[in-house]
C-alpha cells in the first residue's frame, strides 16, 4: 500500500488556512514569531531523535552551528 504525504509546503498553507478561520475575523498579530515558536520545538526534537541525540549530526543536518543548537535547546528545554 502506497502512503501518499503532502510536501511540508502545503501542511504549513493548511495548517495557517485552519488558524485564520478559527480567529473568526480578529486580526492576527506577532504571526511570523508564533509560527517559528510552533515549528521549532518540534523540529528541534525531531531531529534530535532521528540523530540518536547526536547534537553534532543534528545540527549539520540543521544547517546551524553545533553553539546555536545549543541555545535553542536550552530555550525549549530539551
């Protein structure tokens, strides 16, 4: 059985899709920092899992330096 996903691309253009509708007409604020607060934890842990908490490999992977993974997982607390 073939499993079909949608590009990373059109999961963020539905998710936000579904975000304006449940603000019933309110106007956004702050979105560009809610959507990096949202996506980062997640992305951060995810790749830490799939590098076996290797930080070096996950921050290569990341395309950051090993001192800003870092910080970041500090901030998160993961």
């Amino acid at each position: 059985m073939e499993v079909k996903t949608k590009p990373l691309g059109a999961l963020t253009d539905e998710a936000l899709r579904h975000y304006f509708i449940s603000l019933n007409g309110q106007k956004p604020a702050n979105l560009y920092q809610l959507v990096l607060g949202e996506v980062e934890k997640p992305l951060f842990r995810t790749v830490l899992n799939y590098t076996k908490g290797n930080q070096s490999e996950a921050a290569e992977i990341l395309g950051i330096n090993r001192g800003t993974l870092r910080k970041k997982l500090k901030i998160h607390k993961l």
